[in-house]
C-alpha cells in the first residue's frame, strides 16, 4: 500500500472525511489518501455556517482536475464555521489536509456519532482493503 498519513488522533469516515473533536465542535476535511487519489484539487463547495448537516449526508463537493467527489458528514450537527479561504485557494487541501486545508467546524449534537468514526488503526486496515 501506498504511504499515507493517517494522524492517530483523529477520527475517519469509510468516504475518507477526517474528524478532530475540539471542545464540542468537529473540525472537518478529508484525509491524505481522499487529496492524493484526486489530485490537483481546484474548487470546493461547502455549506454556510448555521446550515444543519446529518452524519452520513453529502454536505458539499470538491473538484479536482480528475474528478467531482461528494462530501460526506462524518457528525450532525450545525456548521459553525466554514474554511473561507479554500475559495481563493482549494490547493491547501494538497498542501495541509489535516491543518490549513480544513472545510468545516460543526457543532457536535451525539458524541456516539463521534465515537462510532473509525479510529486510525481501523481506517488504516479499512484502505488496505480497499486498495487489495
């Protein structure tokens, strides 16, 4: 399997979106495997703040210059904040997934949403199934 950085402190999704629970609020973006098998990453559309999101529902796309991919919720809950800056810059999801390239902050409504991600060791064997 390829090399991928899968921090050990965060949570994923099987639609490989990463979780980060800080004070009640998720920090949301996709992993280093999602922005590798896309590629160039040049548009993404995410929801404004205060728009509901449901765990397991599309909340936005990301385009990149080989394909269009949904958006999965990793949690429900209410968006508080939206990364503004991907707009003029979708590149630092390549550059930075797991800090600067972030989408999301969301209001955490069932911490069993957030404990039923799977953790790094899990979504490890996950992709190297996937990739077999």
């Amino acid at each position: 399997m390829a090399e991928y950085d899968i921090p050990d402190d965060l949570r994923y999704t099987e639609q490989d979106e990463w979780a980060r629970l800080e004070d009640g609020r998720v920090l949301v973006g996709i992993t280093d495997y999602a922005q590798q098998k896309l590629g160039d990453i040049v548009f993404v559309d995410l929801p404004a703040p205060k728009t509901r999101i449901d765990q397991g529902s599309v909340f936005g796309a990301i385009e990149s210059v080989k394909a269009v991919s949904e958006l999965y919720a990793p949690v429900s809950g209410r968006v508080i904040e939206r990364n503004e800056e991907l707009a003029e810059r979708p590149e630092m999801v390549n550059e930075d997934c797991y800090g600067d390239g972030w989408f999301l902050t969301v209001a955490l409504e069932d911490e069993e949403e957030y404990e039923s991600l799977l953790d790094a060791t899990a979504y490890r064997k996950f992709l190297e199934e996937r990739e077999e």
